[in-house]
C-alpha cells in the first residue's frame, strides 16, 4: 500500500510524517510525504496512492481539484491545528474541522473524506452536536506529536550542572517568517465595513463570525512580550542560569539570529529543525507568553511558566478565542512580575508533577495518556480502510 502524507507546517509535521513513515514501513508500506509545492504532481500521479492524508477538507479542492472527488483513493483527515486554536468553543471546533462550505450546505468535501482522526473527546463531542451525520466518520486517535515516537528523551543530567532556562518568542505578527508588514495586515483586516464571517448560510440564517484576533491586539501583546523576554534574558544572565531561545517556526529566524549578535545576548538559539518536542526535553523550566508548546512542556515533564500577567495592560488586549483563554492556560503559574519568575527557577525544579486539572485537560484535548499510541492508531486504520475497500470491491 502506498500513502501521501501532507506536510503543511515543516517544523509541526514533519516529525509525524517521519514516525509514520517508519512504522508503515516495518509493516510492508510506503508512505511519502509532500507538501503545497507538490499539489500539480500528486494531482498528475494519484492513481500511485492508496490513500492520502490532509490535515483539513480544503486541501481537497485546492490540491486535487474536484475532479478527485470521483477518484478510488481514501482520503484521511488527521487534524494538525494548534489546541489552542481549536479547543475552546464546541462551534469552532467543529467550524474549523468541517470548514464554511460544509455549513453553507456544500457537502461534498466531507462526503468524500474517508475517516476524520481527532486528537481527543471534545474535538468528537463538537462534531456529534453540530454535525451529527459525520461523526460516524470520526475516531480519536490522540495529539499524533504526543506519540512516544515522537517524544524526545531526556539526557542524562550532569551533577551541579546550571538551570537549563527555556524562552520561547511568540511575534509572527511583526517577525513574519514571509516578512510581510504588521502595517499590512492591519489594513486588510479594517479595510472593509462588512462583518467577516467564517461561515454564513443565507439560506438558514446560520452564521459563525470570524474569530481571529483583532491586528491591533496582537501588535500591542507581542510587542510587551519582547520586552519581557529581553529583560528576562538579561536578569536570567545576571543570575547565573543557562538560557536557550526557541524561536517560533513562523517566524523570521535571521531577525533573532542578528539581535544576539548586534546586542551580543548571552543565549543559545536553538537549531532552527530541531522539534520543539525534542529540544523542551533538555530545559528544566520553559518560560513565554500563552502557547500551545505548554502541552509539550507538561509530556515531557518540564515545568512551563507564563509571561501573560508581567505587563497590568496586556490582558486588556486578549480576545474571547485567544490562546490566553485556553483549558491549560487556567493551571499554568504565572507570576505578576519579573522577580517572580526568577523566584521559581531559582528553585531548580527537580520534577514537574501534573495536577489531576492538567491531567484533566490533556485528556479532553490529546487523549492523554494514550496519546502515545496515536501513530499506531493511525496506521491501523488507514490498513482498516484498505480492508473493506477490498472486501466491497
């Protein structure tokens, strides 16, 4: 059997394409990756794939073409959204796994999509009370990046060894990997006077505005979180700890990689391909703004710590859908200032125990602890479909 994996965030996918890829071939199976460049030739040699994994229904249409909606071949959707993102609101949830055209009663897509894989209960329960008739396609399989082949180990710790202090940056908004301009995407998003839907059925009635966050918000927060990190940095340095900076993968890597240099900062960037999964594992305190890599922290058992209440003002800036307001983000410590965060690491934390809320959480949203066999979970169905294709056929 032959299967196309799409790889649409190279630094959030590309370790799931790799695990899966191993263990389909330990099992007789080739998979093969690919991404939005690869689109034309997947459309040209689809007849090579038995099945074909997107992480969202749209990708049918603009990949493939409608033209694949008569085609033999399975299609699977395996979610690779952030939690943050998808996890708040059982509407969004379903809005952003299902997408507009579905709710603007064009069903074709989902109709051709073979099984949906969700990380976790709620994701299903969305699904269930907003589109009944596809949860029959649904089946949780857990946060496939929380699969143990993909969870890196930790080394062995060296005695008397410094606090390993891990930052992270968060600003895609005015650090743009694509170096597009904060001014840009302020002005697309006020340039109109209409309501931005992400769905709107005129036939029902049924609409979902957009939820994403206001520019303005956005500049303002990212804004008071470097400043915090800069600070952080320095103060860390001054206490003696070991930093690493991890930069977000939608960001502009070269800017930080100057600022170091300019400024001659006192940290250690981590490799710009290394997994966040990986990289977490040597830190022994993970320190930035509101992020969905504090679900990595706490599988790895690194103890992550929150900048969100440093600045008075920057709360008056978070939005309903924001990361800030996620399930997690409500046991997460955060102090109310800088001293406060020096305060904790200088402890150095010999171990972070989950609570039973976080634990909790994980469950609801990654399917924890049994996020661990997610490729195997994968994998098993992706052979299932194959078996009744064959026993229909």
């Amino acid at each position: 059997m032959n299967i196309y994996f799409h790889v649409d965030e190279l630094k959030r996918d590309s370790i799931v394409a790799s695990a899966l890829k191993k263990k389909f071939r330990a099992l007789g199976h080739n998979l093969v990756y690919g991404n939005r460049i690869t689109g034309p030739i997947l459309k040209l040699f689809h007849n090579a794939f038995d099945i074909i994994v997107f992480p969202r229904p749209h990708f049918i249409h603009d990949m493939l073409g409608d033209d694949s909606l008569n085609w033999d071949q399975e299609i699977v959707m395996l979610s690779s959204e952030n939690l943050g993102i998808i996890c708040k609101d059982y509407e969004v949830m379903a809005r952003t796994l299902l997408e507009d055209t579905y709710f603007n009663d064009d069903t074709r897509y989902i109709d051709k999509i073979a099984a949906f894989c969700l990380w976790g209960p709620r994701q299903k329960q969305a699904i269930e009370m907003f589109a009944p008739d596809v949860h029959k396609k649904c089946s949780i399989i857990g946060h496939p990046r929380h699969d143990k082949r993909c969870i890196g180990s930790k080394s062995k710790s060296i005695k008397n060894a410094k606090t390993k202090i891990g930052l992270i940056t968060r600003q895609p908004l005015l650090n743009d990997f694509l170096k597009r301009s904060p001014v840009e995407s302020i002005i697309s998003s006020s340039s109109s006077l209409e309501a931005h839907y992400s769905y709107n059925n005129q036939a029902t009635g049924d609409s979902l505005l957009l939820q994403d966050s206001d520019p303005v918000d956005e500049v303002y927060m990212q804004a008071v979180d470097i400043k915090i990190l800069l600070q952080l940095l320095l103060k860390l340095n001054k206490e003696g700890h070991e930093i690493h900076l991890k930069v977000h993968p939608r960001e502009d890597r070269e800017l930080w990689v100057n600022v170091v240099k300019k400024f001659n900062l006192n940290v250690t960037l981590a490799h710009w391909c290394m997994p966040f999964s990986h990289w977490v594992q040597e830190m022994d305190y993970l320190i930035g703004p509101s992020s969905t890599s504090f679900y990595d922290c706490c599988i790895a058992g690194v103890q992550p710590i929150c900048t969100r209440k440093i600045n008075k003002n920057r709360d008056l800036h978070i939005r309903k859908f924001s990361e800030e307001n996620g399930a997690l983000m409500q046991h997460i410590v955060s102090p109310d200032s800088i001293d406060g965060v020096i305060d904790i690491v200088s402890k150095k934390n010999k171990g972070f125990e989950l609570s039973d809320e976080i634990k909790q959480v994980l469950l609801n949203e990654t399917n924890y602890p049994d996020s661990n066999n997610s490729i195997n979970k994968l994998v098993e169905l992706c052979l299932d479909l194959k078996k009744e294709d064959k026993a229909s056929s």
